[in-house]
C-alpha cells in the first residue's frame, strides 16, 4: 500500500449520506429530504443532531443523528469520512450568517475535499448529485496516499 501513490476506496451502490444544516438552512433541507424521500430510502443516512432529528420527524427516514455542529457533530461526521463510511455529504450551510462553531465547518469541509468526498452545499447541486448515474451503480474514487506521502517527506530529510 504504500507504494502506491493514490488509494482507491468504492462507493457500493447503497450510498452513505451526510446531512448536515445550519439554521437558517434546516427547512430547506427537511424539505428536499421530504421531497427525494423515495430516491432516499435506499440509502444509509446520517447527519448533525437537530438536522437528523428534523428530517427523521418529517420524512419517516431512518437517520443515524450524531451531536450537534457546535458540540462536536461535525467532527464526528468528518472522523466517519476518514474511516471510509461517508460516500458524500449534503452540507446546507448558511452564507450569510456567522457561526460561532466557524473552525468546525472549515475542518469538515477540509477533510471532506482531502478525502474526494461529494459536497452539496447548495439544492441545486444536491438535485445533480441525487439524480446522478452514480446514484444507481458503484463509483471508485481515488484519494492520495498521505502515508506514502509523510513516509516520502521523512525519507528526503534523511
């Protein structure tokens, strides 16, 4: 494995999703959610505390809540990236309002491009995603090998 330069992680065909909302973002999400709700339900869904509860309550889905943002939920959903069981992630967050948890938002965010995840962060993109070929069938991504890369750095300083 560490020869190589990327690793190669499959997405199956049931999908692992993210779902994560800032508040002024919630209702839009609950309601796409509510709306795709039948494309939804064949996948595992997952996502930051009240957002999971809102969505679970309105739609019916099934959806793994984690803490929320500012208490750690963020960094519960980034750690499920690392280990491989997030395929992509809807990420509703609100421009226009400053979040106290803003450092957070950036790691997530950050580890979920470090790790070639799919990110919506708007309904526009969630749409593509959602109706996207790959929704139906597998899709192989290929991350860099950051222990080949630390194990290079270490190599070229002896």
């Amino acid at each position: 494995m560490l020869q190589e330069d990327y690793v190669t992680f499959e997405i199956g065909k049931t999908k692992h999703i993210a779902l994560v909302a800032h508040d002024g973002k919630k209702k839009e999400l609950v309601e796409w959610c509510d709306h795709n709700k039948e494309i939804l339900k064949a996948h595992f869904l997952c996502g930051t505390g009240t957002t999971a509860r809102l969505i679970a309550e309105r739609t019916g889905l099934p959806v793994k809540g984690y803490n929320s943002g500012p208490l750690g939920g963020d960094q519960q959903i980034g750690a499920k990236i690392v280990e491989g069981q997030i395929d992509f992630m809807i990420f509703l967050w609100d421009p226009l309002e400053a979040q106290p948890h803003d450092p957070d938002v950036k790691a997530l965010l950050r580890i979920a491009v470090v790790y070639d995840i799919p990110i919506a962060n708007n309904l526009a993109t969630a749409d593509f995603m959602l109706h996207s070929r790959y929704m139906e069938e597998g899709y192989s991504r290929r991350v860099e090998n950051f222990q080949k890369k630390v194990q290079d750095r270490v190599q070229s300083m002896k």
